[in-house]
C-alpha cells in the first residue's frame, strides 16, 4: 500500500519544518565550538529538531575533537555513532563525561613566558603580533591608569577603578601585581591558569617587580627580558611618542636605568633591533 501524498501545503510546512530544525542544529554546533554553549548541557534540550540530531554531529564541533577522535571515544563507550541526543541514556552520558575527564587530562600544558623590559622597548609591539597565533595567548593585565587614546578597554587593558583593584588584592585574585609610574598593573590569576590548562603558551608582559614576584610563585616560568639597542634609541623612543607628560617620561627613563641592570635576573635577554626578528626568537624560545 502506497504512503498517502501529501498536499502542496503539507508539503511546503514539512519543508519549512526541516529548514528551521537545520538552523537549530548548526547554530547549536557554533554556540558548542565557540564554548558559548556547554556540551551536556544539550542532553537536557526537549527541542525536537535538537533530541533528533545525530551525537556524532555534536561530538565533532567541540574543540579539540575531530573524526578520528569522536571514532576512539565511539569505541571506548560503545555507544553507536548513529545515535541521536534523545536516546543518549544517564548511563552513556556518565561514560562520556569520563571520556571528556581523559581529553582534559592528556593535554599537554602551555608554557608561562613573562615578557618584561623598560618602558618604550617595544614589549607591546613584539607581544601583540603573536594574537593571531593560536598556540599563543596574551593575558590582559588589570589596571588602574587612565586610558590613552586608541586604547580597548578589555583587549589593551582591563581598566578598573582603585577601590575595585583593591578588593581584588584582598580577594587574591592577581599573579602577581605591582605599582608602576603612579598606577597599579595585576595579572588575573584565573584566566592564566585556564589558558595553561588548555594547552596555549601564555604571554605576561609585565615590569620588572611583577616578574620577580612571578619567579617566586611560578618555578617553571621563562622569563625574557627586552633591551633596546642602545639608551639612546629607548630615550627617543619614550620622548616621541608622546603619550606621557614630561615629568612622568623622565620617571620612566630612571625607572628604565634600575629595570636594565636587572636583566641577568632573566632566563633570556631579547635585543630588539627588529620586531619581526624579536617575535621570532619569543616564538623559538616558548616551542623548544
């Protein structure tokens, strides 16, 4: 017996059916692999077109999981590959929570590398040419100086109010933190361990006293300090551009003179006669 036909209208509401449950689908997919949404979180979803997608979809856009991995945790489980998210029972789900545990555990650690050097060195410059490198992540320090012009708030700085930054000491959240030229700079001690845990080598570009503090808390830190080529070209440097006030480019410049005579502190000394040159030898010396 032939399946009866479905009228034109039927047809066209069906069709619609399934174009909305695909958008669901993929935009679920985006939110998972962007971490915006949470992986189990999905088997509590009563939505039809979400109960009705495949786990091995799923699987597949959580970072870190490609084919060949979701076919190892498929074996391990021994869960079928064509199953759907609604017929994922409690117990597969616990097996799969482990099988997450192990890929959480197995990945290897970033490196902590902490960039430091007197102001007008180029730190910044060498630092922020390595955002684009996946294997890389630049934390973003806390502080409580005004924002200069062109300045992001949460990419160049967090910039926060002192009372704020105080509180944060009392609640230890910071690395480390120190006062510098008038304001209080802090690395968030949360967002670097998470980057660490993940696997990414991560980046603090901090001065002189903060470093030291991360040396003495952090025994596996590489540190790498960054001389300029001559005093003279640093003094041009902080003159030209033009951001500080004449008072505080000369606190910097003596503040320079104490920061140069500690480089033999550091694991490594940079010369930065050329950026690209300079980004090179971070990269070498955080991959080896």
């Amino acid at each position: 017996m032939l399946p009866p036909r479905l009228s034109s209208r039927a047809r066209r509401k069906a069709g619609e059916k399934a174009v909305l449950a695909r958008q669901d689908r993929a935009k679920v997919k985006e939110q998972v692999a962007s971490g915006e949404l949470f992986f189990f979180d999905l088997f509590k979803d009563e939505r039809k077109s979400i109960t009705r997608m495949k786990l091995v979809d799923l699987l597949q856009s959580v970072p870190g999981i490609g084919h060949a991995r979701a076919q190892i945790i498929f074996e391990r489980t021994k869960i079928s590959p064509s199953r759907r998210i609604g017929g994922v029972g409690h117990r597969q789900i616990e097996l799969l929570r482990q099988e997450f545990l192990l890929i959480k555990n197995s990945r290897k650690s970033g490196k902590l590398l902490v960039v430091s050097g007197p102001s007008g060195v180029g730190k910044s410059t060498i630092t922020n040419r390595l955002r684009a490198d996946e294997r890389f992540w630049i934390s973003v320090s806390v502080t409580t100086r005004l924002m200069r012009t062109g300045e992001v708030d949460g990419i160049d700085y967090i910039f926060v109010a002192e009372d704020k930054f105080n509180q944060m000491i009392k609640d230890n959240d910071f690395l480390e933190w120190a006062d510098f030229a008038g304001s209080k700079y802090g690395t968030p001690k949360k967002a670097v361990d998470e980057a660490l845990q993940d696997g990414k080598n991560v980046i603090l570009e901090i001065e002189l006293n903060g470093a030291r503090q991360v040396r003495k808390n952090s025994k596996n830190a590489i540190l790498i300090f960054i001389e300029p080529p001559s005093w003279e070209e640093l003094t041009a440097r902080l003159i030209n551009r033009g951001t500080e006030s004449e008072q505080s480019t000369q606190a910097r410049l003596d503040r320079a003179k104490e920061e140069l005579s500690a480089a033999a502190e550091f694991d490594y000394v940079v010369i930065n006669h050329q950026v690209e040159q300079s980004v090179a030898e971070l990269v070498s010396l955080a991959l080896r």
